[in-house]
C-alpha cells in the first residue's frame, strides 16, 4: 500500500543539521539552523531556566492534562510580552491567546483556524520568508503568494514594492509579516515604515498575521514588541505567532502561543472555542513543562530580570560578531562590501553568498548555509569566526 510513497526531499533548513551531524570532517561549522550557540559554540542553558526548574523540582507536580488552550498563567504572561499588560486589547477582552508547539505549532493552528473560517482568502508572504511558512499555509489548504520584499541590489528592503503589492491586494487576505529581525534576510522595515505599511493593511482590510519568532533578538523585548503594537493599536483582527525557543533558548521543548485580536469580548469567546476545537483535533493540549519554565520566569519579577540580561547578552554578542565578520573579510582582502551585515537584525544574514558559494563553502571547508545564502549569524564565535571568515574570502576570490 505504501508503494506509491515519494522520496521527500530534505527540509531545506532541518536537513541541514542532519547533513551537518553526518559530516565525519573534525573541521566544520553549521551556519544552517536558526540556532544560537555561545562564545564556545554551546547551546546555552540560561540561568534564569535552571533556576526556574529548580523552583519546580522544589516542588514537584504531578502532570495531569493541561487545559486545551495551555496554562492560563503561561498564556497571560506570553500575552502581556507581546502587547503590554496593560493594552487595551488586553482590558477590553480583545486578545485571545493559546498555548502552542513553538512557534511553528502557532502558524499551523493559526493557518487551520483561518482556513476553516476563511475559505476564500489568500495568504502573501514576504519574498523571500522562512521556508517553512509556505510550506505550512499551503498545507492548510491556502494559495500563497508572494509580495516583494528583498531588494538584492541595496541588500536592503524593497519598500515602494512592497506597499505598491499590499495596495493591490484584495480586502480580506492574509498578510503574513515579520515583526521583527526578519528571517531570512535580516532587513526590517524601519518604525516609519511600518506605520505605512500599517496604514494600508488597515485600509486595504488586509488580515495581518505576525511572526514573532525573535523577540529581544533586535533592540530589545520592548522595542521589538512595537510592531505587534501598532497594529494592535489599529483595532483590527490581527493574528500573532510567537516563540520561546530562541529567546529561552528552550528550542526541544516546543514552547509558543498564538494570538488573535478581536473586535469584542464576545468575539473573543468564540474565536477561543474555536482556537480549542482546532488543538484538540491537531493534538489534544500542549506538554507542561516547557511552559511552566517560561511561565515562572515571566512570573517571578527576579528571573524575568535576569532572563532579560542574558537575552541582552545574546543579542550583543550577536552583534559583536556580525561586526567582526565584516571587518575580517575586509581585511582579507574581499572586494564586495559586506557593511550591509551590520544593519541587518537578528539571528540571520542574507549573505548575498549564490547557491554555487553555498555548495563550495559545504564541500571544499564543511561550512553550512542555506542554499539562498542565509547564514546564522549566531553560530559564529571565536573559534570559528576566523575560518569561516578565510573560507568565505577563499570562495570570493577564486
Ligand atoms: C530557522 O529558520 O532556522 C529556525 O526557525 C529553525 C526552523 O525551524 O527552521
């Protein structure tokens, strides 16, 4: 029965790590996945988590179900970061949250939910975005287009195309944005822009839907949060996916929320009936411990503080490195000017590397990046950094 059944090709991102890990070369580095390492290369393991599971282990729950929807306390808190605990979205009974599997599991709720309950509509994402978010929406049964975006020249953002698409767009299509350090180019719109782009979601009766994966992975978690901000301050449906892995580096333990601003409380009540019907028939409820972490650190004023220090330390050393990337290849003699990559956001850099540099830097030094040119900016470290850095220019210059 199974004969039919294709060969898949690999994830163009997860199978990255799995080509990585089955590399026998000692010298190799994964500039693939969205991850970040420290200065040794090191998944860390924040102190603000260790100290929260010792808070739990203190004393010990016994795991029963959890509500369909997650952990109330989880949820408020997740909702509170992205808009502020005291946004009238919030006040008013206008924000449904609900627990979800990462970020990923987010989108795929929210895609499900939109499709059932807007058949006709169509979803643009930005070209180019995470691969992944395609992928997810038109399994769900969406077409997905593509609004522009990347401008390759400037190696900055393509904004004049990108409002001139949205204007042309019919009312009631779902625009999927990211809030911040966008993935996987780096180029965010500036606050201006966004309140144009804003502007026309709001006239046009666009749906927006924001991918937050990266909060704090910017300027910081308030500052990354005015996105979600703004068009919650339209008073339109907005819908909001939103992720812990990076920025509790608690990638395996699938900790995320999905959100949806209505127009009233009663709105409110059936879109989270809804919300509910869609996990339980997806995966019944979300895992506990996850989210209790997230939940006791947001919850405890000390550990949030001291979460935000080392999700300040990440976000700097980051930076450190997109600086020191730039200044190598400056000084190994690569003529292209890489200063593009200081400006860009986040965990990614959109190299401009082609796919052929993509294939050289793999085979000839073990060096992985997506096939587009996306390097994780955050896997580099001073271990690696110069190596990288004389592997690139190796492949520049001959
Ligand atoms: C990435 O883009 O590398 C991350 O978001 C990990 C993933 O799931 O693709």
């Amino acid at each position: 029965l199974f004969a039919p059944v294709e060969l898949a090709p690999r994830d163009p991102i997860l199978g990255l790590t799995e080509q990585f890990n089955a590399d026998t070369r000692t010298q190799k580095v994964n500039l693939g996945v969205g991850v970040y390492g420290d200065e040794n290369g090191r998944l860390p393991l924040l102190q603000a988590v260790q100290q929260a599971e010792a808070r739990l282990l203190a004393t010990p729950r016994p795991r029963g179900y959890q509500p369909i929807d997650g952990a109330p306390a989880y949820n408020k808190a997740a909702q509170a970061l992205l808009l502020g605990s005291d946004h009238a979205a919030i006040t008013e009974g206008r924000a449904v949250t609900v627990q979800t599997l990462g970020g990923t599991g987010a989108l795929k709720i929210g895609a499900d939910f939109l499709r059932q309950w807007l058949p006709q509509a169509d979803v643009v994402i930005s070209n180019p975005s995470w691969e992944n978010h395609r992928a997810i929406f038109e399994r769900a049964g969406f077409n997905v287009g593509t609004y522009p975006y990347y401008d390759a020249d400037s190696h900055g953002l393509d904004f004049e195309g990108m409002v001139k698409h949205l204007e042309s767009l019919p009312a009631g299509t779902i625009v999927v944005l990211h809030a911040c350090c966008h993935n996987p180019t780096g180029v965010d719109p500036t606050p201006e822009q966004w309140q144009r782009i804003a502007a026309v979601v709001q006239s046009r009766g666009l749906l927006p839907f924001i991918d937050m994966a990266y909060q704090g992975f910017g300027d910081g978690l308030q500052e990354d949060a005015a996105t979600v901000r703004l068009f919650a301050g339209l008073g339109i449906n907005v819908v909001i996916s939103s992720s812990f892995s990076k920025s509790f580096s608690l990638y395996g333990e699938r900790v995320g929320a999905l959100t949806l601003l209505t127009t009233s409380a009663d709105e409110s009540a059936r879109v989270l009936s809804q919300l509910k019907r869609t996990i339980r028939t997806n995966y019944s409820n979300p895992p506990t411990h996850g989210s209790a972490i997230v939940s006791t650190v947001l919850n405890t004023p000390e550990l949030a503080q001291l979460w935000e220090q080392e999700l300040a330390q990440m976000r700097n050393r980051i930076r450190d490195m997109r600086g020191q990337l730039v200044s190598k290849l400056a000084a190994l003699g690569v003529q292209q000017d890489f200063s593009f990559i200081l400006s860009q956001r986040g965990m990614f850099s959109y190299s401009g590397l082609s796919p052929e540099q993509v294939a050289r830097l793999c085979n000839e030094f073990g060096i992985y990046a997506v096939g587009t040119g996306r390097i994780c900016v955050s896997a580099l470290n001073p271990n690696n950094l110069d190596y990288v850095a004389q592997s690139v220019a190796q492949v520049y210059k001959t």
